[in-house]
C-alpha cells in the first residue's frame, strides 16, 4: 500500500481527470516544437540541440499523463512539475535561437498547456480529487485537441520559413 502514496502524509496525490490529458497536449505540442527545430532550413547546432531537449520533455510528458491515468493518481508530482517548466523554458529558448524558428502562437499555447497543468498537479497533491470519471477524459481530450492541431499545425509552418519571409516548398521533385 505505501507505493500507491503520494506523499510522506500518508495521503493519495491525485490531480483532476484533466491534468494527464493536458499533460499529453503539452507533450505533443512539445515534440512538435522540438522537431521543427531539429529540422528547421537555418537550423544551426543549438536550436538542433534545444529541438532535442524539447521532444525530450514532450515524451517525458506524454509517458506521465498515460502513467497517471493508468495508476489513478498523480506519480511523482514535484518531478512533473520541474519537467514541465524545464519544457516551458526550452520552449521560450527556442524563440531566441538564431534562426527563430519556434512559432509563437505553439510556445504560448505551451506554456498556457504547462501552467494549467501544473497547476492541477500542484492542486491534487493538496486537495486529492475523486476518481476519473470518463466524461471529464472526454470534455478533457476535447479541449486539448481544439488546442493543440492548431499549434502543431504552425510548427511545421514555423519550420518551413525562409530567412527572408517566404514559406519553402516541401519537396521540390528537381530532375523529375
């Protein structure tokens, strides 16, 4: 019985039903940022490396919200916290490397997502919320979505940006 607390006080950390779900939209917005970085046409070292650092923290994020939602409680809320501003502040970084190809519209959407989340983290390891209900996972997953595609979406576009403005064709079929 001791593994499934969640803290020294003997009491069950457990974050709302929503928190995992927001948990997997911070993540997927993460990797996308991430990967348009690595792949980015002026990418140098740096935002290659922040790009890694990013998908990183948005894997991390995407195996947390499905490992809460899997024991029903909030595991290792502190270190969720702290990989959540870690991703915030990789994401913030991103906007600053040289070739600025973070979309700013994904990094706000980010750190709206990675506030919330921790937030309801933060919230279920003082006030432990009832069990998930499967209403709440859906108007949760609903949500996120309306959130996350569009951030996702300019990632890509974010990726795709020239230097001086113009959007580079994806594949160019030169010698077809």
């Amino acid at each position: 019985m001791s593994e499934l607390r969640g803290d020294t006080t003997g009491r069950v950390s457990r974050a709302p039903s929503w928190v995992p779900v927001g948990a997997w939209g911070f993540g997927l917005v993460a990797v996308g940022l991430g990967a348009a970085a690595m792949v980015a046409v002026q990418a140098d070292p740096l935002s290659q490396g922040l790009g890694v650092a990013s998908a990183a923290v948005g894997l991390g994020a995407l195996g947390w919200g499905a490992t809460s939602l899997h024991l029903s409680r909030t595991p290792t809320p502190r270190t969720a916290v702290a990989g959540l501003f870690v991703g915030m502040g990789v994401a913030v970084a991103l906007l600053a490397t040289a070739p600025g190809r973070a979309s700013i519209l994904a990094v706000v959407l980010l750190l709206a997502l990675g506030v919330a989340v921790a937030c309801g983290i933060v919230r279920g390891t003082r006030h432990p919320s009832p069990r998930s209900s499967l209403w709440g996972l859906v108007a949760a997953a609903a949500l996120v979505t309306v959130v996350v595609v569009p951030a996702l979406g300019v990632c890509q576009g974010a990726a795709l940006l020239d230097a001086d403005g113009t959007v580079l064709p994806v594949g160019t079929h030169h010698g077809h």
